[in-house]
C-alpha cells in the first residue's frame, strides 16, 4: 500500500439530488486523494450510483459543486469529463458486439490510411495486440469479435481502451461481479500498477473482501448520505458492514437446526463429453448442499442439467420416490424442482413486468380461470410475498427494473415460491447483491431448509459457501473432486481443493 497523497484530485461538496418527492443524495461532500484507490460502498439505494453519474456528467446536482483538479464545476457534461481524463469501467461492458477487437479499442479514434478516408485496419489490429499485450500480457485473434469474447476478456478490451486515453482518474463500477478469481486477480493486479503509476482509482463494490485487500481508503453511503470515510488500515469488514446497515449486523448467516430428512434428489452417474463424468450425490429434505469449482469445472454444468438446460449422455436423476427422468424445464419445474439463475437480469425475471407479474409467472394456471388472469388472487399472492421476502418497491405494479440488484433477487426467488417448490437450485445467489440483502437471502435459504425444502447452492464466494451450507461438493475436472462437510473446512483449504492443490490440509476441529 503506497503512502496516501495529501492532494485532492476529487472534491464533491454539498451535493444534493432528488428525483421527484425520493431524497437520493443530501449534503455529501467527501474528497478522494491522487494516486489511491478509493473505495465507495453501501447498499442498493444508498446513492452511489447518483454519485458516480454525477461525476460522470449523466445527473446535475440540485446543489454542491465537484471540483476536479482544484477546479469547481456546479455541471459536468460527458464531454467535459472525458476531457478531464476521468474514465469508467461499467459493470455491463459497454462494447459494440460485432465489432473486432481493435475496432472496439479504437472506436472513434482510428487511424487512417495515409492520403486516404480509409481506415487502417491492419494498424488497428497490430495496436491492438501492442497494448493488449503491455497491460494484460494478453493475445486475441486478429478476427475476433467482442460477441466471442469471454467476460473477462470483455472487460479488459473495456479497460485498455481507457487506458488509450491516459487517464487521470478510472472509476471502476462492480467489476468482479461477473470475474472468477484468477480473473480478478489479474484485475487487481492491473489497479495496484495503475495506482503506482498515478492514475487515481474510485472503486465501487459490494464485496467487501475486495474493499478490504485493493483499497487504500473507504466511503461509506448511507441513505443518501455520507457516513464515514476511514483509512483501510484503521478498519475492518465487519466495520464497514456495520456502518452500511447502521447496526452490528452479528452473524451473517443464520443458525439453524441442521436434521437432514428423507432424501429428496438422487443423481446417479451423470456424465457429458467435456462438461462433467460420473457425477453422483444425494440431496436430503432440509438439508442445504454447496457446490462449487473453478470456471470449466463442471459444477455450472451440473446445476443446469438438473433443470434440463442442458443434457446429460448418461445417468439418472430422481426425485423423492418417482422414477428416474431426464428433465426439461417444463418436467423439473412439474416435480417441484427451481432454478435462479445467476443472471437474473437476463434469465430469472422479466424486467420490463410489473412485479406481481414476475411474481406469478412460473404459477400461471392457479391464477387463471377460462384463459383470464384473476387479477385479485394475483395481487394477493404478490402482497403475501413481497411481505414475506421483505421486498423493497413502491408497489406491486412497479417495473421489476425499478427494484435494485438484491430486491430483484428476492422476486426471482418469490416466483418459485409462488409455485410451492420443493428444490431450489440456486446459481451464485447473491452476486451483485449488498450486504443487508445477503443477509435477508441467507436468512430466507436457512428458512426454506427448516420447512423441509431441499437447496442447492452454487458459489464461488468461499466464505458464503461455509457458512451457509451443510456439505459443499467440490468440482475439479468435470468429477467430484471430494465431498467436505462445511463447518469442518477453512476458507483457505476450501480454495486450495478448488485450485487442485495438493497443500489443501488445513482443517479445523
């Protein structure tokens, strides 16, 4: 950790925003030092997505001023903070898909051949491989499209292009959300170079792991308001979380009794060419089973021909006493069987639907008579379990788009509720999701376990994966590389069984 710098590059002062009657930010003034990594944390609606897009020239403060440089400016348009070498990575890359790789990192700045209108693509792509390969230590194919790109490699093809521009200050928004950890390692890496090399950093994340190890300084929004900014060496996880929701918030996950019933889902044999091989498990009533894995190792796989997203070769799957089945979606979700997906935005909930709608809509036929939607036993149904789930929205009918991250969460998990399931397959439960909503969703996991329900977690957040589960499977390769019953494993052993270590040793008990 480098030693902080004592002059401002960024200065918010004042700053008041409303949208309508709602209160988004009021009289924040913090101020983010040159060549750190500031990190900015809250809960969904706290106000750091008005902040940042203050500072990004999309909002205009109803009062307060942002100084860049030592300079004031009470407006910033788009232009201007580009101007200003302020660059930011989005948790969405912003990429245009079919374009190659040097065409999206040159975009609007190409080189043209000499005497001609013409663009040089040859130069473009040879740029390309130059800076790609200075930053990342990275080789992509000349033809390669952003549309063929990994995640990861989306969002360094995101970030170099910043990087063209010599950027003053890089705001990062949620940019592991969607990274592995070698992935976000690489990540990391990159940021603490960047940070001795100058540019300043604002980092914006819930994980507060990541708060803790990358960041040299810490903001903490609350309701709209500025709570606390401290040195990350004279703070802790814990205390950040505690200053986030306002409360020691104890425990994250829920004791509970942990009595397996009677076994609920059997998996036999499961096997898919160079996906996953001879996979077998049992899942017991009540009981809450872990699975995780690098990326490729077959977990994800798993999960989804479970609920007939993809097929198994060979094998079998039961549920309870019923015969052995192959699923489809229409099959698994008729023997009670849930998927959430990890990406609900895009898979687990129709953003574009009323909230009672989403809520409904795997549990259509009990709310409909002669083709027509009872409306009011709709609308209990979606009162009852925003109720029950605690969902934050201004109403049943408002746009699922409206609800933040972890409150979108929340009603993907309702809609299978609404359908009286007995198996939830739950696929990284709380990516992108705050702390207070993580806690809500672990206390509703352990909740569903005492009523006899039996879950299936997949997670490559380590710590949840111990405190949350009864067992944790552990993918390496396609197999079950080993079965650990989670209260008896470290976080630290946990990830040396994930990694194929053979040091993996240290246990507890």
């Amino acid at each position: 950790m480098i030693q902080q710098s004592t002059q401002p590059i960024i200065h918010f002062q004042g700053i008041e925003k409303s949208f309508g009657g709602a209160k988004a930010l009021s009289d924040v003034s913090l101020t983010v030092h040159r060549g750190t990594v500031h990190g900015l944390v809250g809960q969904n609606g706290a106000g750091k997505s008005t902040l940042i897009k203050l500072l990004a020239g999309l909002h205009r403060p109803d009062a307060g001023q942002v100084e860049i440089d030592g300079e004031a400016y009470d407006h910033l348009t788009p232009h201007l903070v580009e101007s200003l070498g302020i660059h930011f990575i989005h948790q969405d890359r912003l990429l245009v898909p079919s374009f190659t790789v040097g065409e999206a990192l040159f975009l609007g700045r190409e080189p043209r051949i000499p005497g001609t209108p013409f663009l040089d693509r040859r130069q473009m792509q040879r740029r390309a491989q130059e800076v790609l390969q200075r930053y990342f230590g990275l080789s992509l194919p000349n033809s390669a499209l952003i549309s063929q790109l990994s995640t990861a490699e989306k969002q360094i093809v995101q970030i170099t292009r910043a990087l063209l521009d010599r950027p003053k200050i890089l705001v990062f928004d949620e940019p592991t959300a969607a990274l592995v950890k070698r992935e976000a390692d690489l990540l990391f890496t990159l940021i603490r170079r960047l940070r001795d090399e100058g540019i300043t950093i604002l980092y914006i994340s819930h994980y507060l792991q990541e708060i803790e190890a990358l960041c040299d300084v810490v903001t903490v929004l609350r309701n709209g308001r500025h709570v606390a900014t401290k040195p990350i060496a004279e703070t802790s996880a814990a205390e950040i979380a505690g200053l986030m929701v306002n409360r020691d918030i104890g425990d994250l996950f829920p004791i509970r009794e942990k009595s397996p019933g009677a076994a609920l889902l059997t998996v036999e044999g499961l096997s898919a060419t160079g996906r996953y091989r001879n996979v077998g498990f049992t899942l017991y009533r009540g009981e809450v089973l872990g699975l995780t894995g690098l990326l490729g190792s077959g977990a994800k796989d798993v999960l989804r021909t479970l609920f007939g997203l993809e097929t198994a070769e060979e094998g079998t799957v039961t549920v309870a006493e019923q015969a052995p089945w192959r699923a489809s979606p229409v099959q698994a979700a008729r023997r009670k069987l849930a998927l959430v997906p990890e990406d609900r935005r895009r898979h687990g909930v129709a953003l574009d639907l009323s909230v009672s709608e989403n809520t409904t809509l795997a549990s259509l036929p009990r709310f409909t008579r002669l083709g027509l939607v009872d409306r009011a036993s709709e609308a209990a149904e979606a009162d009852r379990l925003i109720t029950r789930l605690q969902i934050k929205t201004a109403g049943r009918e408002a746009l699922l788009r409206t609800l933040s991250g972890g409150n979108q969460q929340k009603v993907a998990i309702a809609k299978w509720l609404s359908r009286h399931s007995d198996i939830y397959l739950l696929d990284e439960p709380t990516v992108g999701v705050d702390i207070a909503a993580k806690v809500e969703i672990y206390a509703l996991i352990a909740e569903l376990a005492e009523k006899g329900a039996g879950i299936i977690v997949l997670s490559s957040d380590l710590p949840e994966l111990i405190g949350l589960t009864d067992r944790i499977l552990i993918f390496f390769r396609g197999e079950i590389a080993r079965e650990v019953v989670s209260d008896t494993i470290t976080e630290d052993a946990l990830l040396a069984e994930v990694t194929g270590s053979s040091e993996a040793t240290r246990y507890v008990g």
